[in-house]
C-alpha cells in the first residue's frame, strides 16, 4: 500500500508537474488516510482494493468530527478521491470507492486585491534609495504585479529566462508549463537598472543564476520575499494584509478591469482551467455592484 502511495506521489510531481509544496500536501493528507486504515480498530486492510465506500465515509465522519474547517476536509477527499482515480485508472482497483463520497461545500472566498492606488504607493515604497537592495527591490516588486507571477515561479527566476530585447519573460522553461510572459517597457526599465546597478553589488559568485539575490549572494527564498513585501506595505501604510499573492490577485482584477479577455488572463496566469480565472469576473461584478 504505501509503494502505491509513493508512486502516486511521484506522479504528481513527475507528469504532472505539481509543485513541491502541493505534493506535500497531498502526502500529508493521504498519510493521514493511510494511519487510519493502519490504526483501524476492527479491520485489518492489506491492499487498497480493500476499501469500501463505507471505509472512506467513517474517516470522512471522523475528521469532521475534529472539527476541521470546511476547507481542509474538502481538500483532504479531494487527496483521497485523486488517489483512488489514479488506482482505478492503473488497474490497481476495480473500482473507485471516493466516487459517491459527499466532500463539504464551501464558499469561495473571492480574492483579496489591492487598489491601483495602493500599488502605486506599494512599488514606490523602495524607491528612496538606489541601494543595490533598493534597486532589486524595485524590480522584484514591479516584476510581480506587472506579470501575475507565483511566489515560487519568481523566486526561480534565472538571469537566462530575461530576454530584455525582446520584452519576454520565460517562465517555467524546463517544464511542459512554459509561459512566455510579455514584460511592459517601465518593467524593462527596472529590470535593466537592476542588472546593471544592482545584482551585480549582490553577487558572491561569478556563476549565480538567480534573477533576485539576497544580501548572502544567494537565491532570494519565498519566506524573504514575503517580508520584503510586508516591510514595504507597512512603509506605504497599506492597511490590509499584503502577501505575493496579493500582487497576483491585483494584476488579475486590474487587467480583467482594463478590458483584457478572461482566457488572455487564464494564459499569463498559468492557470489549467478557466473556471480557476472565472473568479475575477465574479469579482469584478461585486466591485461593480458596490460602486
């Protein structure tokens, strides 16, 4: 049972391309699932054909019983019923025992964004200085909302994926992902000073890769650019909570707002499905109903 688990697992990462933290996440859930058929107190289970429906409901019924939030017992069947998809669909099992399973409902919560005025004050924040940190500071933050980026894509970021010329940016080039990214002449802009007047004070070795270096030479890390975010927010007195993501959300409304189509957006922002990039329409509806 577990060799199934790790081969599922490798999967997602594999063909799949799923990020690490997603697959952790979907290991952290199925080891849970895993415990309870382990730690069961009435049955003995061997292999996953095994499994009933009636198994699955009772663990269901046990962690709704924990008072987990909506959202985690949704994601938790969610990991269970990929799983299960992914047996049936190897000839590991008969037949998918999650497919009845009930997962709770839950109400999306629409995304938070910023103002265009927030913003502005926001990529203005680091530009009291022309430090080599203010410089990358500039470029990073201007870099995020000018392309709807994910915390992890720009941190991985390397010199090589620039392409000032041409006003590109590659994104995810080693994967099956790749999207090209078209980057808005100001974005060039502070990208060309950086390279230029700032990395280079940033970097230890001659052979670093990294677009953004911290103040070690090294990869600028998600824990790092989250500070970096919320020092700035807090110096342009920005009043909600600012994450990466946050820039994300706000180049999404903001474009959608702007004219662009939906499906355009879907594309930079890399998402699979549209009904994932649907959520800035209904947002943009309450914006509109609230004015």
């Amino acid at each position: 049972m577990e060799e199934q688990l790790a081969t599922f697992l490798d999967y997602l990462q594999t063909t799949r391309n799923y990020s690490d933290n997603t697959t952790a996440a979907y290991r952290n859930d199925l080891n849970q699932f895993y415990k309870f058929l382990h730690n069961h107190p009435t049955t003995t289970y061997e292999t996953w054909q095994e499994i009933d429906e009636a198994t699955v409901t009772e663990y269901v019924q046990g962690i709704t019983a924990k008072k987990y939030a909506s959202s985690t017992i949704a994601r938790k069947v969610a990991a269970i019923k990929s799983f299960f998809g992914f047996l049936n669909a190897h000839g590991h099992i008969t037949a998918d025992p999650s497919t009845d399973v009930d997962s709770p409902k839950i109400k999306k919560r629409l995304p938070k964004t910023l103002s265009t005025e927030e913003v502005e004050s926001l990529l203005a924040a680091p530009k009291d200085g022309d430090s080599p940190k203010n410089l990358r500071d500039i470029a990073l933050l201007q870099l995020l909302y000018a392309t709807g980026l994910r915390v992890t894509e720009l941190v991985s970021i390397t010199v090589a994926d620039i392409d000032l010329p041409k006003k590109h940016l590659y994104c995810d080039p080693e994967t099956s992902n790749e999207r090209i990214l078209p980057l808005d002449n100001q974005t060039v802009q502070v990208l060309t000073t950086y390279l230029h007047n700032g990395r280079p004070h940033l970097t230890k070795k001659p052979d670093a890769t990294p677009l953004f270096l911290n103040h070690r030479g090294q990869q600028l890390t998600r824990q790092g650019l989250w500070l970096i975010i919320k020092n700035y927010a807090k110096r342009a007195n920005i009043k909600s909570k600012v994450t990466p993501h946050t820039l994300r959300h706000s180049f999404a409304a903001h474009k959608l707002n702007n004219g662009s189509e939906l499906e355009d957006i879907q594309k930079l922002l890399g998402h699979a499905n549209i009904s994932t990039t649907q959520i800035y329409a209904q947002l943009a509806e309450e914006t509109n109903e609230d004015a």
